[in-house]
DNA sequence: ACGTTCTGGTTGCAGAATACAACCACGAGC
DNA sequence: GCTCGTGGTTGTATTCTGCAACCAGAACGT
C-alpha cells in the first residue's frame, strides 16, 4: 500500500522521531535546572495529582530503578514527597510540593513561550487543530488504555 | 492573555513533550540495533544524500564531540563511510552505505508500522493535516530555538 | 497459620549518550 | 607567514538508562 496516507505517516514518523531528538537540547538550553525527564515526571505528578513511582514508569516506559532514582533527587531538592499510603504498606504516593509546583509553572511557562513563539504564525484553527491530533496521537495508539480524556 | 489560542498552545507543548520523552524507549523496543541517535543521524543523511558531522550537529543540536563519536561507531558498522573532500581536506562527507540505507529502510518500515498502527482509524485528511503541521512546526526556524525570552 | 507468589520499590552494576575543554589540521585573510 | 576561524577527534566527567538481585509488604492457596 503506497497511498497519500501512507506519504503522511511516513512523514509524520519522521516529523515527529526529528522532533524528539532535538527534545532533549531543548531543555537543557530553555531550563537547564531541570532536565526533561524531571519536567515530565513533575508534570505527570501535577496532572494526575499524585501517583506512585511505578505509575510514572508505565507512563514514560522507563525502568521503575531509573523512576525510583529520579524522584529520590527531585525529593532531595524538595519538589517532590513521599507519603505511606495507609492502605497498602508498600506503596508510596508521590506529590509535588508548592516548591515543585512553583518551579514546574516557571519552566511550563518558558516552555510555552518557546512553543508559542515558534507559532506565532498560526491560525487558531490550526492551532486547535494541531493540539487536537497531538492529544488524540499520543492517546490512542495500541498497547496504550484509551486514557480517560480526563484532564 | 488566557485565549483558545493559548490552551492549544499549552497543548501542544505538553503533549509534544510527552511524546519526545516516550521516544527514546519506543525506539529502544522497536528497533534495538539501531538506537534513536543513530536511526535519526542515518536518517538525515539519507535525506540529505550526505552531509558533514557539524551539519548533523547543527541539526540536532548535538555537540560536535557527541556526533563524532556517533559517527565513529556508524561506521566501524559498517552504515557510512567518510570521504575527504577534494576541496576542503579539513572536510569528511558522510554518506550511507548500502548496508546502511539497508538497515535504515528496515527500521524505518517498522516504524512506519507501529506508527501506521497508532493512526489507523484516522481518516486521510487528518493524517494529510496532522503530517503538514509537523512538517511546518519543525520547520518553524532551523535556527532551532525560538530564543527563550527569558535568558 | 504458613508457604508461595506477586507487587512496589531500592541498590549494585555496567553501558550508552552527552557536554565541555583541550587539542590537531587545514583554510582564509591580513 | 601569522593569526584566526572551521571541521574533527580525544580526554574526562556526568547523567540517564536497563537489568538483575534484592527487600518488604500483600494476596492467595492449602
């Protein structure tokens, strides 16, 4: 099958595997206290309002040890903590603290502001458009729960 | 200035983020014997029909230091081959080999697979629309960081 | 109750990717 | 011919990562 939509998968796989490469300088040049992965990780405890660590290592599919590592730093710098859940012993419940959140709004916004410089041309239907097949690409997918379309 | 335009850019940094933080691991399952810098340095020459190690530097905001090494390993490998150029003795054309576009057309069959998979019940205007704002959102400036105000 | 298995998490270890700085070789301009 | 800029490599240190081994608590079967 070499139709038009296998031309815009091809380019999409491409447009997007260029586009993660680069994800990485990106944020080390744009906030160089926090790495990617920090980000992310601060982002996914922000939006699923607290998580364990084994949730986070689903999420990105990473090794729950790298997770585990990860957060030990980011609660020895203070933006995260650990509570016992009372329910099941083993389990800890991972929350950002205000630090936590005040650093991850600081580097969102600079992110944004990145982002939305690199679209200021855009229309807001393209923009709302854009946003819409990103949400629905990274949502979908096989192998991947359908994710309640929550927040 | 909290506009539609805003949310959709809120969006779209989040969920590109999200996706580039996946990136690394998908490669790493997809494709094991080729990771995500050497998939995309091979896929850039291809692109390019051969290039300099400071144009894939540029490209992906890497240091020249990392790509040299990279570019060492490709081609004790075997997937390029370094010519001198006849004009500029300080210059090495890299260009892929047949063993490389060999590999990368595999890897990239796969990924266009798992891609293909993650998109399949969209509709060919969508997949047509989704690929053009990748293509332009990377285009958006080779210049490559939309220069954080902050700094 | 007790042993087995499962689950959440940590630690030891090794490998890969990366940056920075120092360096070498060549080319260009004065 | 010097000096400076450019393309590349190498030394060094750091960070991220996975795998395997391990520990502790829970779940289950007998």
């Amino acid at each position: 099958m070499n139709s038009a939509a296998d031309q815009a998968i091809e380019t999409i796989q491409r447009e997007m595997t260029s586009f993660a490469r680069r994800a990485r300088a990106l944020a080390g040049r744009l906030h160089p206290e926090l790495s990617l992965v920090s980000y992310t990780l601060l982002g996914h405890l922000e939006e699923s309002g607290g998580c364990r660590a084994t949730d986070l290592a689903d999420h990105y599919a990473l090794d729950k040890s790298t997770v585990s590592r990860q957060v030990a730093v980011l609660e020895r710098e203070g933006l995260v903590e650990r509570r016992q859940d009372t329910a099941d012993q083993r389990v800890q419940v991972l929350q950002l603290t205000d630090a936590g959140r005040r650093i991850l709004g600081r580097v969102t916004d600079r992110r944004r502001a990145a982002v939305g410089e690199r679209l200021s041309g855009w229309s807001e239907e393209d923009l709302a458009r854009f946003a819409s097949y990103l949400r629905r690409y990274n949502a979908g997918g096989p192998g991947d729960v359908p994710a309640a379309p929550d927040a």
